[in-house]
C-alpha cells in the first residue's frame, strides 16, 4: 500500500486532479527550502498540505547558498550565546537526520600578530562554540601551531603568522536537501507539484480560501481549495 502511494506521487496528472479536487488544510506557495520546511512540518503533524512551485524545485535562492549550515560562530563576539546555541542545536538536529547530506567541512581560523584575537581567547571561544553548537567527536576544535596550520594551508602569511583554530562547520547539497524536505512531506501525505504557478487566489466574504493554478506543462488551470494559504515564494 506504502509503495503505491509513494509512485502515485510522481503522476501529475494524478496529484493535479486530487489537487484540484480536494480541500486542503493548508497550501504552500513555493518549492524552496522554506517552502519545504514549512509543507513537510505541517504534513507530519496531520495537516493537509499541497506544494505548488513555479519553476523547478530548489531552482531559486535554495540553489544559490554558500552550501554552509553555519553554527553561528560570529555570534559569540556579539555574546549572543542563546542564538549560537539554537542556531548550533538545530544544524545538529539535521546532520542526524541527514547525514548524507550534512557533511563536516574543517575550517582554519588564522593567529596573526597583532590580530584582534590572541590564541588563549580563540581556543575559549571555539571551546564554548563547540558547547554551545553540540558539536562531537573529531569535529571538535582544535588550536594548531604555526607549522601545523602552514601544513594545511601553505598559503597562509608565514611571516606574522602565530598558529591557527581548527574547527568544524557543515557543508550541504543545499538543492538536494530541499528536494529531500519535499519527499518526506509526500511520505506523510502532502503533494507536492513544480512547473506550477499562482496566478491569483481564490476569495470568499473577503478572505483567502484557496488559489488559482496555471500548469506551464500543459499550459492548464485549475483551482486548489484551502484553509489557509502561506506564500514562501
């Protein structure tokens, strides 16, 4: 049964006419990240969810990030502690739930003379980071001595240069988790459709009650009824 609903999915010509046939708890414009985020949390906790996109999933800024799942390192100079340690909890929660997407990427923090920041303040402050971020294992910093740190980079300036922090931040496929985001939300019984764009909503007495649909695929409109609608476009 699992297994039919799932390939069910990928028929548009099936997820159109459910779309447009059935009422929805909740519609999501937009097949981004947020867009995903947002239909896969609704879909899992029992809502009705329908996904449209204009274009391609993940095709807009959700492909054009710095592919980083920062832990708010920057944070800590502002002594922001709490968002360091939300930001940090939450990339820990998606590394664990993808680790095949949410991969360590080591980055090296240069100690240069006269720099704002001596090696006893980077090793504390990387140390709280790695507290405050949950961050495990070999991705632990670690504070490296001049030779140590021009191994790894022999770009660095060999002259002024002191010794480094090595720590951890987490490179990701920042499309393909997008589109992971979106087959979960199916899994739990949302639809999802791309190359499908709101051209206008739907209003009864005055407030929003679904939107109006044109397939660039087959150049078709159809309407979508819902209880309310989100626009993470």
């Amino acid at each position: 049964m699992k297994e039919s609903i799932r390939f069910s999915n990928l028929d548009r010509a099936d997820t159109i006419q459910k779309m447009a046939k059935e009422t929805y708890d909740l519609v999501v414009i937009g097949g981004g990240i947020t867009g995903g985020g947002i239909a896969l949390d609704a879909a899992s906790r029992g809502l009705k969810v329908a996904l449209v996109e204009k274009g391609d999933f993940a095709s807009g800024t959700s492909s054009k990030s710095t592919k980083l799942i920062h832990g708010g390192l920057r944070y800590l100079k502002q002594f922001d502690f709490w968002l360091v340690k939300e930001v940090g909890s939450e990339r820990a929660i998606v590394h664990k739930l993808a680790p095949h997407l949410v991969l360590p990427e080591k980055m090296l923090l240069p100690l240069i003379e006269n720099g704002s920041y001596g090696k006893w303040l980077t090793s504390i402050g990387l140390k709280v980071y790695d507290i405050l971020a949950q961050v495990t294992g070999d991705d632990k910093r670690k504070m490296l001595e001049k030779k140590e740190a021009m191994k790894l980079e022999p770009l660095l300036p060999k002259k002024i240069l002191k010794g480094a922090g090595y720590y951890a931040e987490y490179r990701t496929d920042d499309a393909r988790l997008t589109i992971e985001s979106i087959k979960t939300s199916l899994q739990y019984g949302a639809k999802a459709l791309n190359y499908a764009e709101v051209y206008d909503f739907i209003y009864k007495k005055g407030e929003v009650v679904g939107v109006k649909v044109k397939d660039t695929v087959s150049n078709k409109n159809f309407s979508i009824k819902s209880k309310y609608v989100i626009n993470a476009a």
